[in-house]
C-alpha cells in the first residue's frame, strides 16, 4: 500500500499563490441540451483532500456537473480550472491522464472480464508497452504487467475481495460490484475521484462498508472526493463541504451543519407552497 | 478425478498469468500439439490434407482474426471475405513483382496490405456501433471484390479473371503450386497458424486485449479509464485484417492454388462469422472448434453413409449433409448460445468436481 501512498503523496503542478489548495474550481458553468438548460451559472470549487459532496433532489443536475468535470459535456458557458490551469475543451480520457476518475450511478464495469481484469484496466494508461513487446509477452510486457499486478494486489487486498478475484464481474452481487467498480477507479492512483451514487441501492452494513473505504481512500491515500449521494446521514457524516443543486442552480455551499440549516435547502427537499 | 487442480499451487503472479496455469490443460495442448505435428503428417493421406487440414487451419486463422474485432473488441464485421481477398491479391502481386523472394515472407507481408485496408474501413466504427457498423463493413466486402473483379493489373491482365499461384520453392523444396506435396504445405499453414494464434494469445492476455476487451463491454467507462477509442478500434481492425489477410493468401497459396473474386465473395464472410458465433465469440480456442464443426463435419458427414453401406446418390448425401449440419447448429445455439468454447468450459468445470458434484 506504501507504493501507493508515496506516488500521491507527490507534489502535483504548480498552483498559483491564491489558490494554493485549490484542486478544481468550477466558474459560472451552464450546460443546455437544446432547450434544456440541465445547469445553470453554477460556481463551486474543490480543495486538495477534502470529501466534498454534490446533492440535491433528482434531475438537479447533479451526475451532469460530473459529467462536465470529467469532459463528457462541453459546458456552453463558464470555465473550469484544473490545478490552477484553465481548462479547455477536453476529451474523457484526456481529464483520464490528468488524474481524475470515476465511478457510474448504474454500475458501469467491463461484464465480460473477471474481477482482477477490470481493476488492471484501471492501469491501462500506465502500461505503456507496445504491441510487439506484447505479442512477445515473456520478457519486458510480463514485467510490467506483475509490476502493475502487484499493486492491484494491494488494493483487492485494501477492498477485502480477494475471494472474487477470477470471478467475472457479470455474476457479481450488486454490492460488490460497486466495490470492484471503486476499486477500478483506485487502481487509476487519481487525484480527483468522483463517486456517483456509491451507496445507491446498498443494505446498511454494505454502506458503513463503502463508507469506511471511503474515508480511507480519503484518509490513507490523500485522494481528493467528490461524492454524489441521497442518503443524507452519509453526506453529512463524511463530507467536509456540501454544495446543494436544484433545477440546475446552486442554493447553497459550505459545512454540513450551515447546509442542513438553510431554508433553501429544507424547501427543496420538503417542497414548499407558493 | 483426473482434470483437477488440487495440489497445483501457484507462488508466483508469473505462475498465475500463464496461459495454461492448469498441469491437464498443459498436457492437453502437449498432446493436440503432437498429433498436429508429428501424428497427422505420418498418417494422413493426401485427401486429408488437401481437403481437411489444411482448410481447416487456413479457416481457424480467419476465425481468430474476425474473433480479435467481433468477440474482442466488440466490433460487428461483415467484410471478413473481401479483407482475406486483399490478403490473397496482395500475396499474388508481391510474389510476381518479386519472384525471388521467399514466398512466406510474401504471405506474411500481405497482410500489412489488408491491415491498412481493414483500418480504413474501421474508420465509421468511431461513430457506428452493432448491427450498423456491420453494414459498412458490408460496403468493403462489395467494393473490394468489385476491386479484384475490374481491376485486372490485380490478377495480371490474366486471361480468366483469376490468380493462379506460381510455383515457388524454399531451400530447394517445392512449397506453392499444384506440384507442391499438400505435406509441405500442411506443415507451412500450421506454423504460420499456431504461431499466429500463440502471439495473439499473449496480446490478448496483456494491456492491448484489454483495451479491446473494455471497448467490448462498456465503450463510455472506458474512455474514462483512458482508452481512446479510434486507436483502439482501429488497431483491432488492423490487426484483425492482418490474419484474415495471412490466411487469404494461405488459402490460396497452400491450399486452392488458384482462385476467382467470388472465392472472397460474401458467402465466404459469413461463413467465417457463422464458424465464430459457433465457437464462441471471444475466445481463441472456440475459434478452431467453430472451424471444425463448419468445415470438417460437412466432409465427415458426406463419407458416413458409405461407411456405414448405406448406397445413398451422392446428391442425396449432399442435402442430408445440409439438413444435418444445419440442424446441429440450431441445436448447439439453443443448447449453448455463448457457443463450444463455453460448453468445453462448462464440461471442464463439471470434471472438476465429478464424481461429487456438491
């Protein structure tokens, strides 16, 4: 777990003086599909190594704003500054390489290949030896790929789901899929992990499980979250800010305690009569 | 009892990632190895050879090459026929403009020619997926054999429309040709095809048949996980186009010695895509037993009633051929339908546990 640790803890870019601690920030993005505006003028940031929340009723806007940060949707309007830098128009797997990763609301795992398979492809963009190496395979292509192995290891081993290693994710139960899917986006050793619903359809031991890797991934590896969740006890137990969407505009931001106690938030989530 | 791993354990991730990490399996290829090799070549007749064997590797080939795009990376291909074709006419041309040199390096060479038109081709796969994208590739199997119809420069302003394969030999030994001895050229066709398989098992194990493997599954994740998928695609069209090339050319170099455009026609595509969806998309293996059930069955089938003194018209055993086979493959499909590669891997986990099943 070590190796892990020390390739985070690495010095990442060169942030600018006034956003020392900034990790990403997001400037007045809005993001329409035709006449849809899905996003708003929507202003947040993420610092380095907090866990920070993203909630708000359904169809808030919520998943897309993910899917703006890691460049699925352009956003029309608005910047993204990434580690200080403005951002431009990026591909997924360009925000890949920069170091952001994800989970899927509905699990997205490669179904066909086995457990130890989907979280070596989260090392895909480590591996760097070519075809012909690879068509050779004993020599520099097996090196690397038990190099990369042992390090999986490591995170089946910090998951708990070394039974299920050669198991195909398909006939996985839904609770350790999201496990295998959360330990794909670790094996992307990210600095930006965005969790979409990881708690989404899970018993309660199952959740205080998931909790618990969370804060550790958090905690142990110093990976920034951002955390997408409906169930409130969660989000105010682990997040350290909170940023509150509805209908696509943002109602409030700031610690747990200050979110739950705004009225805006308590009408949107209650309703409120007009 | 005797297909178990008990008391097999591994101290190494080397040990784990082994192709056959299982001691019976090993002895299995061991033994299919000797009998390809040294079994076959000391008993077979000429009739076998030329008639079994030797199309049924050259088809074993094909398959694993449309089984890298449809079973690997999850691209629908319909231009097998037509992307073997270039392999063909590429091979024949490269051989007559340079006679002297050796004719497999000829063979092998051809299909860099089919790789880059099967990348071509692969191009619309960024923007369409299944059923769709099977149709373009549908376009390359017209236009090309259109190709290796009108443009005769291909065939040599030949007289009849068709290439017919020079005899080359190799350290003094006829290899090519109708004089050569179909012994050699079984021998040729399994070195190429085994080696061809072996080193695209290792590709398959590592980064790159991953990659094919998570466009396959869930194209959006991964892109996220760093996969960019018009390399990606386009290398499996590639590399795919590649063998379907090797193994058109070995078809017609080893095995038919002449052949027309219609040999590459579409029929010939889907004959290849039949013997995959039977072996088993995605996997290597399936692809040489779906190859076995398409090609050698039907001869098998044709020389049973003779056997077994039955005095059938040969036309008649001709359609009972038909009827059997095509019986056998709605049987198998509904038995299995991930195909023999799955049901050999059903078979093998049941030997596992037998005779104690719970």
């Amino acid at each position: 777990m070590n190796a892990i640790v020390s390739n985070l803890a690495q010095p990442v870019g060169q942030p600018k003086t006034a956003e020392r601690d900034l990790l990403l920030r997001v400037d007045n993005v809005s993001l329409s599909f035709g006449g849809v505006k899905a996003i708003t003028n929507i202003s947040f940031d993420i610092q380095k190594g907090e866990i920070r929340a993203i909630i708000g009723p359904n169809g808030a806007g919520k998943t897309s704003m993910l899917n703006v940060i890691n460049g699925f949707y352009h956003p029309q309007e608005g910047t993204i500054t990434w580690r200080g830098e403005v951002r431009r128009k990026m591909k997924p797997y360009e925000a890949a390489s920069q170091g952001i990763a994800r989970t899927f609301q509905n699990v997205a795992l490669f179904k066909g290949m086995t457990t130890l398979d989907n979280i070596m492809s989260g090392r895909s963009l480590k591996m760097h030896r070519n075809f012909l190496w690879q068509m050779a395979w004993f020599g520099p292509a097996r090196q690397e790929e038990i190099e990369h192995r042992r390090k999986v290891e490591d995170i089946i081993d910090f998951l708990e789901i070394q039974a299920i290693r050669k198991t195909p994710v398909g006939k996985l139960p839904y609770g350790l899929q999201k496990r295998v899917e959360l330990g794909r986006a670790l094996a992307m050793e990210p600095e930006l992990l965005l969790l979409d619903e990881p708690m989404a359809g899970m018993n309660l031991e199952e959740k205080e499980d998931m909790s618990r890797f969370i804060v550790d991934v958090n905690q142990e590896f110093g990976t920034t979250i951002a955390l997408i969740e409906h169930d409130m006890g969660v989000v105010m137990d682990l997040s350290d800010r909170v940023v509150v969407l509805d209908y696509g505009k943002k109602i409030a931001d700031g610690p747990p305690e200050e979110v739950q106690a705004s009225q805006a938030v308590i009408d949107a989530y209650l309703g409120v009569s007009h | 009892m005797f297909y178990r791993e008990a008391g097999q354990f591994k101290t190494s991730y080397e040990a784990d990632q082994a192709l056959f990490p299982i001691r019976q399996d090993r002895i299995g290829l061991a033994v299919i190895l000797l009998i390809a090799f040294v079994g076959i070549p000391l008993t077979a007749n000429d009739f076998v050879l030329t008639s079994i064997m030797i199309p049924f590797l050259v088809f074993s080939l094909s398959a694993i090459g449309l089984n890298i795009l449809t079973g690997f990376a999850g691209q629908l291909s319909l231009g097998t026929g037509a992307f073997m074709g270039v392999g063909a006419y590429a091979a024949y041309k490269l051989t007559s403009l340079f006679p002297d040199v050796n004719v497999i390096v000829m063979v092998l060479c051809s299909g860099f020619f089919s790789a880059a038109i099967g990348a071509v081709f692969g191009l619309p796969s960024l923007r369409i997926k299944g059923l769709y994208l099977a149709v373009t590739t549908l376009a390359a199997q017209f236009f090309l054999e259109w190709c290796f119809i009108r443009i005769p420069w291909l065939y040599n302003y030949n007289a009849s429309g068709a290439i017919e394969i020079p005899s080359r030999d190799m350290f003094g030994i006829l290899v090519t040709g109708p004089e050569a001895t179909p012994l050699t050229r079984y021998f040729i066709v399994l070195a190429i095809t085994s080696v061809i398989a072996l080193l695209m098992a290792n590709v398959l194990r590592g980064r790159i048949g991953r990659s094919w493997m998570m466009i396959r599954d869930m194209d959006i994740a991964a892109e996220l996980m760093g996969i960019r998928p018009l390399q990606t695609k386009l290398l499996a069209f590639a590399v795919s186009s590649f063998i379907c090339g090797v193994a058109g050319a070995m078809m017609v170099f080893f095995w038919l010695s002449a052949a027309e455009p219609s040999s590459y026609s579409i029929k010939l595509s889907f004959q290849i895509l039949f013997m995959v969806i039977l072996g088993g998309l995605g996997s290597l293996s399936g692809a040489f037993m779906g190859a076995a059930f398409i090609w050698i069955l039907p001869v098998v089938l044709k020389f049973v009633p003779g056997m077994l003194g039955f005095d059938i018209e040969a036309a008649t055993v001709e359609h009972l051929t038909f009827m059997i086979v095509g019986a056998l493959i709605i049987f198998f499909l509904i038995v299995e339908p991930h195909g023999f590669a799955r049901l050999w891997q059903i078979g093998k986990q049941k030997l596992r546990v037998w005779p104690f099943p719970y």
